[in-house]
C-alpha cells in the first residue's frame, strides 16, 4: 500500500514539472514581441485581430495569450474597446 502511495506522489510530481516546463516554452515565443494598441469596430473578433498579428503562432494560441495580456474574462467585444495584440519585432 505504501509503495502505492510512493508511485503516486511521483507521478504528480513528473506530471506537474513536465506541465510547468511545456508551459513556459509555449509562452516563450511571446517573449520577442511588442505590442500594439486596436480600436475594436463593428463585427471584429479577438480571431479577426489575432490574424492582424505577424506573430507565426497558431491563431488560438494568439487569443489566449492576447485575452491573459489584457485580462479578459470572455471573448466579447465591443465597439470602441481598445485590444493589445502582439507583433514581432
């Protein structure tokens, strides 16, 4: 039982180090942009302005980092709103 418990407590230490380290790389390629401001207008999506982005990033990886940048709850936006989005430098 003992030993079972032992198996445990490693994996969710090898599972924790391995998340923490996939996690800081994906974020490093954020490290080398600058960012610029966007007046949102009518019918524009955090998706139509992550495409603006010269970022080489998938899209969805563009929005989140985007939305965790301007602490955005959601995803809605409003006419007049203003979004930092991320452009290499």
């Amino acid at each position: 039982m003992l030993m079972k418990h032992r198996v445990s407590i490693y994996a969710l230490i090898v599972f924790t180090l391995l998340s923490v380290v996939i996690w800081r790389n994906g974020q490093s390629d954020f490290n080398n942009v600058q960012w610029e401001q966007y007046v949102v207008g009518s019918g524009d999506t955090l998706w139509s302005i992550a495409k603006m982005s010269n970022v080489e990033e998938d899209t969805r990886d563009i929005i989140a980092v985007m939305q965790d940048h301007n602490d955005m709850k959601s995803v809605d936006l409003h006419p007049g709103d203003v979004v930092l989005y991320p452009v290499s430098k």
